[in-house]
C-alpha cells in the first residue's frame, strides 16, 4: 500500500482470498472518510464484487485499486490487464454491474480489449 495526496494505492494477487482482505481495507478507509456503518457495508460490497469480477474475466495477477478520498466522496479505480485468451464479456450484461450500482453512487466502465478498469464513487 502506498499513501500520496489523499490517493492510497494497492496491489493484490487475483486470488479470492484476497477479497476479504479488501473489504476489510476499504472499510477502514471509509470509516476514516466518515462515511456511516451502512455506506461502509455498501463500500465492501463493491470492492468484492469489482474483485470477483476481475477474477472471473481472467484479469492477470496483480490487481490495482487505487483509493482517492475527498470531503464528499470516495473514489475506487480498479485497472486490470485482460490475459490472453480470457473470456469475452461485456460489462453491461454481467450480473455484478446489477450488484456495483445498486450500492454505488456512480459506476464507470474504462479500458480497452485488453485492459479491464473500473471506476465507483460513493459520497458521505
């Protein structure tokens, strides 16, 4: 983890496992923004399901997420690498987009064929 101008950046291996471990570290965070126990519930569900995704598309090992807090909002990029060979699918039909907006704010798909980003914004 590494900490610039209110931007906190991770890394994590695509392996479930470490989708708790994601929960848990965007739950400090938010409680450290001051989001209450409800938004922070929905901050975790967000970050897993972003992971899950990632893992299912057969995005490569490591993942980064990249956390920027503000005084009205959170914001959560995760970038991605597609490997080779991984399956096809658009974000738009995938049941983990009915999931990320249902607890979000805002939800941005980016990248390209072989990239695989996502941007979520929860505010205060």
């Amino acid at each position: 983890m590494v900490e610039t101008d209110g931007r906190i950046y991770l890394e994590l291996p695509i392996e479930k496992e470490f989708a708790r471990l994601l929960r848990l570290f965007v739950s400090g965070i938010a409680a450290r923004t001051g989001f209450d126990l409800d938004a922070v519930d929905d901050l975790k569900i967000a970050v897993e399901e972003a992971f899950l995704t990632a893992m299912r598309r057969g995005v490569e090992s490591p993942l980064q997420m990249y956390f920027t807090t503000n005084d009205i909002s959170l914001t959560i990029e995760r970038k991605g690498k597609v490997a080779a060979g991984a399956r096809e699918e658009k974000p738009a039909d995938d049941f983990g987009n009915f999931i990320l907006e249902a607890v979000v704010d805002e939800l941005t798909h980016g990248g390209s064929d072989t990239e695989f980003d996502l941007r979520l914004v929860k505010n205060v």
